[in-house]
C-alpha cells in the first residue's frame, strides 16, 4: 500500500505537476533561446529536471489501485 492509495486527488495533482513543469521547461527554453543562452549545460539541467518530475507523477497517473484483502 503506498501513501497516495487513499488519497483521490493524487492523479489529479500528479497531472497537473506534469503539466505545469512541461509548459515550464518549454517557457525557460523558449525565454533562454531567445537571449542566445541555451548552451549543453542548460539543456542537461532542463533534462534533469525533467527526469527529477515527470517519473513519479507518470507511474501515479498509470497506477491501478489494489485493495488488500
């Protein structure tokens, strides 16, 4: 059982940290491509961060439920 079995609003908030740290990534992109600013580092820590966020909130959101018996 783990923490976020009874709660029901955990898909719900799992998506939208999803989808808020994917359109935030895209505007930071966006905002250091515009200045010229988007070098390798930049991009490893974009997908770092990426990688930090999405894992757990993704296996959330594909979880079935089990009820013990």
């Amino acid at each position: 059982m783990l923490p976020f079995d009874k709660k029901p609003w955990a898909r719900s908030a799992a998506t939208t940290v999803i989808l808020a740290a994917s359109i935030g990534v895209a505007a930071m992109a966006l905002f250091l491509h515009h200045r010229n600013e988007l070098h390798i580092p930049e991009v490893a820590i974009i997908l770092l961060l990426l990688l930090l966020l999405l894992p757990p909130n993704i296996a959330i959101i594909r979880r079935t439920p089990t009820h013990p018996k």
